[in-house]
C-alpha cells in the first residue's frame, strides 16, 4: 500500500490563531481528499486537491505532489473548527482516479475560546 | 440534493448475531465505498463496489463479511456472527467521479 503520515497528531490553539497542518505520502497520487471529522463523527469534505493550491473562506490548502506533501492552512480559527482533519490519497494505479482511499491517522485539534 | 444516507445509526448485536448494514449512495452516485474506524484511528478501506460488481475487496476479511450493491436499492454490508472485535464505526462513501463523499456512519457495537 501507501503511507500516509499526518504531522501533527495533535494542536491546540486559542480562538482567533493560524495553523498549518501536514501530509507526507509514500508514492505517487492522483487523488487527494482533506477531511474534517467532526466531534460527532461526520466526516466533511474539505478539499479535493491532487495538486496546486484552493482556498475556502478560511481554509486553503497546497499539494506538491512532485514533492508528495499537502498542507491545509487555517486562518483565524473559531471553536467550530475543532475535531479531527485527515489527509487521504488514491495511489496512481492504471490511470484512473477512482479507487480505495488510503487515509493517515489524522491531526486532532482542538480550538479554545 | 441528499446526501448519502446509512441505516442504522447505532445497531447493539451480541456475539455470534448477524449485523446489517445499509447504505444509499447519493443521487446519480454509481460507486460505493465501505470503511471501518476503530476507536482512535483513521480509516481503514474495506470494498469498493460499482453496481453488482465487486471491484477491489482487498481490505475486507476473507470470513464473515460480505458486501453487495444490487441493481436497485442500497449498497449492503453484512458481518455474519460478530465477534467484539468488530465493534467499530462502519462508513459509507459514495461517487461518481473522483471526490468521495461519506455517510454519516453506523456505529456497531458488539456485546
């Protein structure tokens, strides 16, 4: 398979703090997914990004994928924002983007008034 | 446009009990996807299904799990005589192209 490891496992910020959070894969990928898991476990799409760079209101992210990292990037964080974010990727195989997801262990953050 | 639905939410069974689980994938959604989430850890793929075909199922255990994706109704995963350790959150994903949206879960607990 392919590894994916999420740097940090764990963040706490204040209300109103930046941060950037990471994803290092193993081989090449055509697709990449960054979720946000919720604290009553709904997992939210956030951003398909196999490469370049998208912004959403407070979240942006970067993929390199010569370089094989992501980053999601949030700005002014708001309580709401806590819970768990995972980066997941579909490892390059015949072409196609579709297939299983391989997903890191996540980045647990916390965001305190 | 609704999303992906999964029933039950919550499903209690006792060891050696069938466990059934169900999944509709979002409208005009020809791909489904089942992952499992142990307690404090990412997600794990198990099967990837098109309409009544099996396309990867390299992550499920060969013995008591089985999944299907008729022609008409839901996507189904079924665990037969569950064992404690397969006490776990089960998620569903669905697409028709290369994002995959998720269920909301079901959370299975075995006794």
């Amino acid at each position: 398979g392919i590894q994916v490891e999420q740097s940090p496992p764990d963040l706490i910020l204040q209300e109103g703090a930046n941060s950037t959070l990471r994803c290092n894969f193993s081989d090449s990928v055509n697709n990449l997914q960054w979720f946000h898991q919720n604290p009553w476990g709904q997992l939210i799409n956030l951003f398909y990004i196999p490469s370049g760079t998208k912004q959403n209101g407070r979240l942006s992210a970067t993929t390199v994928a010569t370089e094989r990292y992501s980053l999601l990037y949030i700005s002014s964080s708001q309580t709401t924002d806590s819970g768990v974010y995972f980066c997941a990727v579909v490892r390059v195989d015949r072409g196609s983007t579709l297939g299983r997801l391989y997903f890191g262990r996540g980045t647990q953050l916390t965001v305190w008034p | 446009n609704a999303g992906v639905m999964q029933n039950p939410r919550h499903l209690v069974r006792r060891r050696g009990q069938e466990a059934r689980l169900r999944c509709s994938p979002m409208k005009g959604h020809s791909h489904v996807y089942w992952y499992r989430q142990l307690p404090e850890e990412g997600l794990k793929f198990m099967v990837y299904l098109q309409k009544e075909n099996i396309i990867d199922e390299s992550g499920m255990p060969k013995e008591r799990f089985s999944a299907e994706f008729p022609k008409e109704g839901p996507s189904i995963l079924r665990i037969q005589q569950v064992v404690r350790g397969d006490s776990a959150a089960y998620f569903c994903a669905s697409s028709s192209r290369e994002t995959q949206y998720f269920g909301p879960g079901t959370r299975l607990l075995v006794l």
